[in-house]
C-alpha cells in the first residue's frame, strides 16, 4: 500500500517537474526566437537606413554636379556611410548609378478616381504628392528627363513609365465613358503634367502655390466634352 503511493506520489512529481521543464525550455526557446527575429528586423532597418543615406547623397551629387561627379569617395563623403560599406553593396560608381532608385512618396494610384473636375484635380494632388513635394523627387526628375546617361535613363521606368501609364489609363477611361473628348493624348498631358511641376518648382521654388487647382484650371476644358 505503503510503496504504491510512493509510486503515485513520485509519478506526479516526475509528471510535474517534467512538464515545469518543458514549459521552462519551451518559454526559452520562444524568447531566442523572438530575440532573432527581432535582430533580423534591426539589422534590416539599419541596412534600409543605409541605402536610403547612399541613394540620396548619389542623386544629390547627380543633381548639383552631374553624373561625373558621383564616385564611391564622394558618395562616402556626403552620406556619412564608409567606404568599405559601400563597396560590399556596389562594385564602382557605374554599378551605384545602375542600381540607383528615384526617392519618391510612391506611385500615384488613379483606379479609384472618378470621372470628373474634382477627380482630375485628386489625380494632380496626387502626382504632386508623389513627385513635388519629395525631398529630391522632382529635381530627379528634372535630370532624369534632361540626361542621356543609360544609367539615369533607366531611372525612369521605375516611376515615370509606370505613372504615366496610370494617367493614361485614367484618360482611357474617361474617353470610353464620353466624359472626355476622344483623341487626347495621354502622353502629352502627362507630359505637360511634369513641365508644370518642373516650371513652377524652378520659378517658385518651395513656395506654397495652389498648383493642382491652377493646373486643374487649364486642363479641365481641354479634357472635357
């Protein structure tokens, strides 16, 4: 009788020490793979803080001294990142400026818009977002737009192309639905989107101007039935 309760008795401690281990190396494991995940999430950060310093002081020097000027010192110099940084993401300059990305809030997104003056202005107030009131957004542009470089060239198909074919889309749209003349190019307005912004970022510079309305203005009647 005696020895079937030690046994009952020394089960339930086994059975509870052995679960108390388990929970204990379970809640272990649980806290290194939080403690990895959350490593991996800094390091990320850190690494997309880095392009971000890289991307923006290449463009800068693109902007203010041309595409000759940008090499791995001077791109080391103005973003604060060492060299030996540098060098582990791009082979040389040409790599670098091959590999470099417009800084932009992102690309406009005009399916939502409705077929109208209000919805045509949202569609500038937007493309402005996107492009004039980023930090170097516009001035790349501008460059983009002007350069002959391969490399600058290519630039454009990661925004512009894809922008303009959104805008297209949207005039598309309103032409089939007889809310906008048929025959519009798209390609132009959108063109003529662009030098606006360019035009009245060189001449005004940051100042506040209502430019989405101003150009709504103007487009508006040439747009609609």
């Amino acid at each position: 009788m005696i020895t079937g309760v030690h046994e009952a008795v020394s089960g339930a401690v086994s059975g509870a020490v052995s679960e108390a281990v388990s929970d204990v190396v379970s809640d272990a494991v649980s806290d290194v793979h939080e403690a990895v995940r959350k490593a991996q999430s800094r390091r990320e950060q850190l690494r997309e803080q880095t392009d971000h310093k890289i991307m923006k002081a290449t463009l800068a020097i693109v902007i203010s001294d041309g595409v000759g000027a940008v090499t791995i010192e001077e791109v080391a110099r103005r973003s604060g990142v060492a060299k030996t940084t540098i060098y582990r993401r791009y082979k040389n300059a040409d790599d670098l400026l091959r590999r470099v990305q417009l800084e932009v809030a992102g690309l406009p997104d005009f399916s939502d818009v409705e077929l109208s003056k209000n919805g045509l202005l949202t569609i500038l107030q937007r493309i402005q977002g996107c492009f004039f009131d980023s930090e170097l957004g516009l001035k790349a542009v501008g460059v983009v737009l002007s350069s002959d470089n391969p490399s600058l060239n290519a630039i454009a198909d990661q925004v512009l192309v894809p922008a303009e074919k959104r805008f297209s889309e949207f005039v598309d749209r309103g032409m089939k639905a007889g809310v906008f003349r048929n025959g519009l190019d798209p390609q132009f307005l959108f063109s003529t989107i662009l030098g606006s912004m360019l035009a009245c970022k060189a001449l005004h510079g940051d100042a506040s101007i209502p430019w989405p309305e101003n150009m709504t203005a103007v487009l508006w009647p040439v747009m609609a039935v």
